[in-house]
C-alpha cells in the first residue's frame, strides 16, 4: 500500500532555500516521491510512499514551529502516482500574480465541511441567505466533477479567476458565497482576494474538496475529484478512479 498526502501552509519563509533542502533531504532519504513547493509565502506538497517514510517526514516538518499545526489529507493507492521526486523554490506556493492574495496576515473566513453540508441541503446559510458555491479550478478539472448547481468558471489557469469574477459580481451581491477547491489553496487566495476587492460575502470551504470528501462524503458533490498525478480523480470515499491506481482500501 502507497500511503498519499497533500498539504499546504501559509506562512512567511524567510529562508526558503534552507527549508528547500531540509524538505529535500527528508523525502528523498524517505524514499518519497512528488513534488514540493516551497516559496517566501509558504509550503504546499504532494508526496507519497510507504506509511513510515511518510511519517518520518511529516516528524521533519512538523519540528519546524511554523508547521507543526500543518493539516495533511491522506489516501492510498497501490502504486507510486508520481514518477520522481521534484523540491523547487518558486515565487508563490500557487501561482495567483494578485496582490492582497496571500493570507499571510491572516486568513479570509472559512465555513467547515459539515455546516457546508447543511447549508447545501437548506440551500441558504444559517443566516437565510441564498448560497452561491464558487468553483475556482479550471475546466478540466470541474469536467471531472463539481458541487451540483456550482457557479464554474470558464478559465483554463487559476491566475484567470480575476477577469472570470469580473463579469459574474452582479450575480454574487446579496449571497453567501462559498469558493473552493481541490484542497484548499486555490479558494483560500481567491476569497482573501475577493474581499479584498470589495465582496465580503466570500468565504473559504475548509480543507477543499478532498477535506469535504474525508469529513462528509459526496453529499450534494456530482462526479469525482480531479487531481493532478497519475491516479487522475478520486472519488467520494478518497479512493482513485484510474486504472492500476485505484484501491479499496480506505483512506487512512
């Protein structure tokens, strides 16, 4: 069994080419595969290996004060989803190019998965306003799967969310807006950006899709969930949909 994670963290790096290498020591003599980005504004990875290797890096990371509170989303395969393993220096752990994006002073308000649920069920929020869920991937991506009735968006890269939110801010006054993505990254910066900008009605979806998927399955999710390695999508219960990828062993 090949034990997957995905995490991310905002937080300011001011050295990031030391924790480049430490992060780079740790995985490659874990043996683990996958692709880490490190950058002044934070850390976001997708690795996986054996459960031990895994762990023996998260007890790396998790010394560092800065990411001892970091949130890991975890699924099996059967296989190795990624090929080689890959630790760079980037300018953002996401690539956005918006100002007011990274939550580095804070982040924008967030709604948990389960309350997600019974606002979708409602179809309004606790307070009575309509509910408008916000897909900040591409559409590839949402090709895949996506909340049903979600607002999508004809963008192919997520530094066109901008321009896209352009021509949709009338249909988002007077809502409770609910942005997310795959795991949380995308729809963090987007609605730290989108108040910035004016729409405080936005909010976070907590951990993403595949946070939603751990804490409550697919209720009111069409479809599976893109992501990008060679397991394609995962499905509600976190298990991949392609080929000699998949698995029925549970998520741990």
């Amino acid at each position: 069994m090949i034990l997957n994670i995905a995490a991310y963290k905002f937080v300011e790096v001011d050295d990031p080419q030391a924790l480049r290498e430490t992060l780079h020591d740790a995985a490659a003599g874990a043996e683990l595969l996958g692709t880490v980005l490190v950058a002044r504004e934070g850390l976001n990875l997708f690795l996986a290996g054996s459960e031990s290797g895994i762990e023996s890096l998260l007890e790396v990371l998790r010394a560092d004060p800065r990411f001892a509170d970091i949130g890991v989303k975890r699924s099996v395969s059967q296989s190795p989803p990624f090929g080689r393993l890959k630790v760079k220096l980037k300018d953002e752990i996401i690539s956005f190019r918006r100002d007011h994006a990274a939550p580095l002073g804070g982040r924008a308000p967030a709604v948990a998965p389960l309350d997600l649920a019974r606002w979708i069920e409602r179809g309004e929020d606790d307070s009575g306003r309509r509910l408008i869920l916000l897909d900040t991937r591409n559409r590839e991506e949402v090709a895949h799967g996506t909340f049903a009735g979600a607002l999508c968006l004809p963008i192919d890269r997520f530094t066109e969310l901008p321009g896209a939110i352009a021509g949709c801010r009338q249909a988002l006054e007077g809502a409770t807006v609910v942005s997310f993505c795959t795991g949380g990254i995308r729809c963090e910066k987007a609605a730290l950006w989108m108040r910035a900008e004016g729409m405080g009605n936005v909010l976070q979806l907590d951990g993403g899709i595949l946070g939603y998927f751990e804490a409550v399955g697919g209720h009111g999710y069409a479809g599976n969930c893109f992501v990008f390695d060679e397991r394609v999508a995962l499905d509600a219960e976190l298990k991949p949909t392609a080929g000699e990828h998949a698995t029925n062993l549970p998520a741990s």
